[in-house]
C-alpha cells in the first residue's frame, strides 16, 4: 500500500475522480484503523451550478478554496456528513464528493461507517490521521450524471460527472 501524495491531489476534479475509485479512505481512530475502498465519486468545479463555491467563497464553503490534498466535509439535509476531496490549486474551488465505498452506497452511510464528521475539514490527507492509500487496484467504471443536484441549471445537471465502479461492489 502506498499513502497518496500532495501532488496526486493537484488535478482537476473531473479527472480526479475516476482516478479515486478503488483507492482505499483510511481513518485512524485511536489505536485502530478503519479502511474502505472507494466505488463511487462525484466531481464538482466551482463554475459549476451545483457546487457550494459557485456563487463565491463563504465560511461554509471556505475549504474548497484551498489547495488540493485536504477534506472538505459538510452537513447536508442537517443529518448527513458529506465527505468531499478538495483538488486542484489554491483558490480554484473544486471537489470530489465520496458517494460510496465497499458495502455502503450513500455519501451520509460512508461518513457513519468510516466516523467521519465535520470536526475533520480542512484535514491533509497526507497525514496521520486521514489519508487514502494506493494498493494497485484498478476498477472499470461508468460516467453518469450526478444525482440530488434538481436546483442545478440544465447543462450542469447533465454534466457525466459521477462515476460508479462496473460492475458495483456492494
């Protein structure tokens, strides 16, 4: 296994994100390490309707803003953690949402399962703490249109910026 580095995380979303399925999100609590491969992503640029950067850098939002290699981590509907991978360079807003790892579909399912919460934004993924690890594993995969985006415009909700790993791994 190897610990992704600062500069794998320095592409654009888009293409980042079907470069992340198969890598595996490794969280240290304690004395133990919990670890899970990803099988689902979803990119968001700040251009782009859908994501939180698009109308432009607030507190909420302010993570994305930084340089790639970090969390970013919000809560949505008030119940759900959402864990995103911030990418690219410094004050170009963009992400990747982790929307599924191995037998959790769902980005809030994932969160609860790896124990992941808010108290972690802004973390570096090349640390001690988060990170994600490269064993090799390559997975074939399908690009879709990213769902729960309805108040997106047209073209943004039509963009194939989701990608789920074929055939699924449960």
């Amino acid at each position: 296994m190897q610990k992704l580095t600062q500069e794998f995380y320095h592409k654009d979303a888009v293409t980042l994100a079907p470069l992340l399925l198969g890598k595996i999100i490794c969280h240290k609590i304690g004395t133990e390490t919990i670890k899970s491969r990803i099988t689902e992503t979803e990119s968001y640029m700040q251009f782009d309707t859908a994501c939180h950067a698009y109308r432009d850098k607030t507190k909420r939002n302010a993570t994305l803003f930084e340089e790639g290699g970090i969390a970013y981590i919000y809560l949505c509907y008030g119940i759900h953690e959402m864990l995103n991978i911030v990418t690219g360079e410094k004050d170009n807003a963009q992400a990747v949402l982790i929307r599924g790892i191995e037998g959790f579909n769902g980005p809030g399912k994932l969160t609860k399962h790896l124990e992941i919460d808010r108290t972690l934004n802004g973390m570096d993924l090349c640390g001690d703490i988060l990170w994600l690890e490269d064993d090799g594993a390559k997975l074939n995969y399908a690009a879709t249109k990213r769902i729960g985006i309805d108040y997106a415009d047209e073209i943004d909700k039509n963009r194939l910026w989701r990608f789920i790993a074929t055939p699924p791994i449960a």
